[in-house]
C-alpha cells in the first residue's frame, strides 16, 4: 500500500555541502521499524506536514490523456530535498512519508491493448482500485493530526484525497476543495478517471462546497457545466472572465471559507502556463500567480491539504522546470500557515 521513505533514501537524494544546511537534512522521516501507527507520535513531537508522492498516469490515461505524471514526484524529491534550510523556511516541520505503492496498478495499466475493446473501462477498474490503495493512507495522516501534500500522479487522486480526509476527520457531510485548474474535473459518473474526481466525491458525500477556479472556456465541455450550474455548493470562475486577479480569487476564497469546516486545497499543475503537464497549455497563469493561490488559500482558509498533480515532465529540463516549480508551491504553502 505505501512504500515508506526512510533516512538512507534521503542520503541517496540531499547533496550535502559544508557550511551549508538543506531541507533533507532537517526534514524527518519514519524509523525502519514503524508504521503509519506512529504518526501521532510525530506530531505530539513537532510534525505538521506529511509528504506522500502518488506516481501513478493510470487515471490520466483513463480520461484520454498522455503518460508521464508518473515521474513528478521523484524530480520534485530531488528539488525539494535540496534547497537551503534557512530562516525562511527550516524543513523540521516535514515528514517525507514516502509513496504510494502503484508498481502493480501501473504495470497492469501499461500491458492493457488501447486496441481491445473495453480498454477505458479496464483502465477505470484500475483508477478505482488505485483509490483504494490512497484513500486509507489519507485518512490515517489526517487522523493523527497532520496535514498532508501530495504530489504527482493525475487528477483523479482527488477523490481518494476528499475520501480520505472526510473520513479521517470525522466530517459525514464532507469538506470543501478550491481547485486551481484549467478543467473542471467534474465529469460523467462512468468510471473513474482523472475527470470526475470531484463529482465522485460530491455524489459520495465527500465533498460539501467546491470551487473551480481559472477555467477554460473551450476545454469543459457543456453536460458539465451544466451538471455544475444544477448542482448544490458548487460554483466556477472562467479564467476568461478575470480581470482582477485578487478580487475574483477572494470571492472563490470566501465562498469555500468556514471556520468550521477544513477545505482541500487543489492545483492542477495544468493551469500553469507552459507547464510540462498532462495538458499542457500555452495560455494559462503564471507559475506566480499559482504562487499566489497557494499563499492566499493558506492564509484564510483551514487548509485539509494540497494537492499538486498532473505535472508530467518528459526531459532533464523539464525535470528541473516541475521540480523547482512544485517545490516553490510546496514551500509557500507550508510558510504560510506557519507564519
């Protein structure tokens, strides 16, 4: 279910360099002999963040899209694990907890004939069984108090995300999600795939309120928006439509806030222009602004966790690109409510 990330994994990652202190070399990981059984215990000792990677493009390709979010959460380990711990940010705070065993799912997945009839439904068995896999980590990180981030795989992960925090929480009408993303993600209930993550999830009770921000006129189709506008706590900005970045992302923010109720914050790394993706796009907002997001959503809501897929980089420059770019997203999510 979950391969663990342990300290002889971070000595294969941190470049270590005298007089200097990286992030890997302050972030805390699980002892060889625990469980996630011993989270509590981090965060009665200090831990607030647990870091998980889902390497996964199953649900990506479900949905008709390309491979390669697989790949997002090792070149993001191999950034995040060597910026400088300084007095902006320490790293103390963080548990990289490890991955998501998805080896077989995605194995499976890749020995699937796009030829052969059913090969969509085959992929949404898999996408459901990859939720099953996801959804009990969750709830075991948000049970023992801590906050998750999770990177790499697609879409689709929000569900188990929604699933599992709700459960972990105790929240029997759900929470909220803000979902910073060029689609809306809130197709058909015909499978699961990285398009309906949030539908299943309102339709299951996981999800109260939702919020999709910057989407694309031409690239969410009409039975959705649709579905969308008939149904209950649900509300979307056009991307098209902005033209005061802050103004309109505070009416989002204020729509899903509640002191009460903790809200999922969702990135599809999509939305970023140019960004190395499952969808990549040449009009979007700029890695800044995404900056922004994450920093407001932070500061005024009661963050459940971030959620940052989809990123598929393909080459060492993209690598470098998504890495740097995740791990900026990550760390102004975590200073934020820290400060």
């Amino acid at each position: 279910m979950l391969k663990f990330f342990h300290q002889i994994h971070l000595k294969e990652h941190v470049l270590v360099r005298k007089g200097e202190t990286k992030v890997g070399e302050r972030v805390k990981t699980l002892r060889k002999n625990e469980t996630l059984n011993a989270l509590k215990g981090y965060r009665e000792r200090g831990v607030r963040f647990a870091v998980l990677g889902i390497p996964e493009s199953i649900g990506g390709v479900a949905n008709m899209e390309k491979t390669g979010a697989e790949a997002a959460w090792g070149v993001f380990l191999r950034s995040f694990l060597n910026i400088q711990s300084n007095r902006f940010f320490d790293g103390n705070q963080v548990l990289v907890l490890g991955q998501v065993d998805t080896a077989e799912l995605q194995k499976r997945a890749e020995e699937l004939d796009p030829k052969t009839a059913y090969y969509y439904q085959k992929l949404h068995i898999l996408c459901a069984e990859l939720d099953d896999l996801v959804a009990p980590v969750i709830e075991a990180v948000v049970s023992a108090g801590l906050i998750p981030i999770v990177i790499g795989g697609g879409h689709n992960n929000a569900y188990p995300l929604l699933m599992g925090t709700a459960l972990g929480l105790g929240r029997k009408r759900g929470i909220h999600a803000i979902n910073f993303d060029a689609h809306a993600d809130f197709r058909a209930l015909e499978g699961r795939h990285s398009g309906n993550g949030f539908s299943y999830a309102k339709e299951r009770g996981y999800l109260h309120k939702y919020f999709a921000f910057g989407l694309h006129q031409s690239y969410n189709p009409e039975n959705m928006l649709l579905t969308m506008d008939s149904s209950r706590n649900v509300k979307y900005q056009f991307m098209d439509d902005i033209t005061y970045l802050d103004k309109q992302l505070m009416a989002a923010i204020e729509y899903v806030f509640d002191d009460h109720v903790p809200c999922g914050i969702e990135l599809d790394m999509d939305a970023i222009r140019m960004m190395p993706s499952n969808s990549t796009s040449p009009s979007g907002f700029s890695l800044e602004q995404a900056r922004h997001f994450v920093r407001k959503c932070a500061k005024s809501l009661k963050p459940a966790y971030l959620h940052l897929p989809e990123a598929a980089p393909g080459s060492p420059q993209q690598d470098e690109v998504v890495g740097k770019a995740l791990s900026y997203l990550v760390t102004d999510f975590i200073k934020n409510i820290t400060s």
